[in-house]
C-alpha cells in the first residue's frame, strides 16, 4: 500500500461531517474510540468479501479460474443485505466531463463463477467444482448462501451501492456497537481511484486508504457504541460505482 498526504478537499470533507456530530453536551470520552487491547476476533463478512474481490483481481490478472473460483466461493460464503435505509451525503462540483465507465456496479458472486467458468476452458476437473459450487444451476447469488455474524454495525451486516462521479466525495454516518470487531469494505467497480478515510465521532482517523485502488477493508473494535465517518472521494477520472459494506 502506498501512503501519500491526505488531500485537502478529503480533509475538509472529513472534517465537517465531525464537527455535525459532536454532542452538545461534553462527554468523558478521552482518546480514539478504540479497543486496541481487544482479542483478535476471526475476518467476518465484510473482510471476507474484500478478500474475494483481491482473490477476484488476482486470477483474472493471472488468468487463473482456479482463483477466481475461490473468490466466488468465499463472496457466496457472506450473507448480506442489500441496503436502503441510508445513503451517503454527495459533495463537490461536477467535472466538465465525467466518464461513466463501462462498469455499473462492482463484481458479484454470479459474475465472479461466469468469469471462472470462462477461465476454465476444456478443463474437466474445473467444471467439476464449479457444478458442486453451484455456477451451473444458478444457485447462490452471495446474499441467500452462507452465515454471518451480525456483530459490528448496529442493525446487522449491509451492503450499499453508490455511484460516486468524478471529482466528488461521499460521507457516511454508521454506527457500531462498543467491544465488537467492526468491519467495513469498499469495493469499487475499478473505473477509478478512491481515497478513504474512517474515523469516529470525534474525528479520530481510525483507517486511512490513499493507495492507487479502489478496494479497501478496514477492521477495529470499538471501545463503546458510537456513530462512524466513513469519507470516500473519487479522484480518478470516470465515475466508480462501489459498495460499502459492514459486518
């Protein structure tokens, strides 16, 4: 991962959404809200489906089915719910041109098995596994298979999708429950790079993602209940349609 300084207009994005948030009333709250003495807790769902769409990337860059079979296995392994309840707040001004991309959402499941099954060619074996894996009846679909704890946000492991143009941030307010192992992922559709930062209520950078990529996961454990900033700004040249997903 490469580090560089956060930008300007990224910072001040974080920073307004902070400053909304704070209590009237002061807390006794000093420091991160952080359990950095917290147990090790095994990857839940949102890191399990970063890991597939690193593992996805790879075999495709490989050109490998075996690999992009097991990202599909581990993405239909995660239960999530697609989610609606909130969205992010959009701001900064529009480029005089914004490629779309020929992506409208990140990679899924399904297309994660087509990809292998492609890959796969005259490999007999291959197609043994993909038929036990469920690609050639057209079971699973990543949000009906598998089991996920629902620790970490407040309500339960979702998925959100945004289209994020170019030029532009999103913010997004969640919350997670105190000594629990919190998890979000970004994963973009790869038509930009995005630039993420997570911190608490207080504005306190818990994750910090600047690399030349579009796919993050980020895992902490929070000392108590508390509302999250999770900050993404699109700074590539074409809108990136992603999703965030929580544990």
């Amino acid at each position: 991962m490469r580090f560089r300084p956060l930008p300007l207009a990224l910072a001040l994005a974080l920073a307004a959404p902070v400053a909304l948030a704070r209590p009237v009333a002061a807390q006794d709250h000093s420091g991160p809200n952080l359990d950095a003495a917290a147990a090790a807790a095994p990857p839940g769902g949102a890191a399990t489906l970063g890991l597939a769409a690193e593992l996805y990337a790879l075999g495709l860059a490989q050109g490998d089915a075996l690999t992009v079979l097991t990202a599909a296995r581990l993405a239909l392994s995660v239960a999530v719910t697609e989610g609606g309840a909130i969205a992010p707040t959009t701001s900064g001004a529009l480029p005089a041109v914004d490629a779309e991309g020929p992506a409208e959402a990140p990679v899924d499941a399904v297309t994660m098995l087509a990809r292998a099954r492609d890959l796969a060619g005259d490999d007999e074996s291959l197609h043994g596994l993909l038929a036990d894996t469920g690609a050639d009846t057209g079971a699973g679909t990543g949000a009906e298979t598998g089991a996920d704890s629902a620790r970490g946000r407040t309500g339960g492991a979702v998925a959100w999708l945004s289209r994020l143009p170019a030029g532009r941030t999103d913010r997004w307010e969640i919350a997670f429950s105190g000594n629990a192992r919190a998890e979000i992922a970004v994963l973009g559709d790869g038509d930009a790079n995005l630039d993420i930062v997570v911190a608490d209520a207080d504005g306190n950078v818990l994750c910090l993602e600047v690399s030349w990529a579009d796919r993050l996961s980020c895992a902490f454990t929070p000392a108590r209940d508390g509302t999250f900033h999770i900050t993404v700004q699109n700074l590539g040249p074409a809108r990136n349609s992603y999703r965030l997903i929580t544990n």
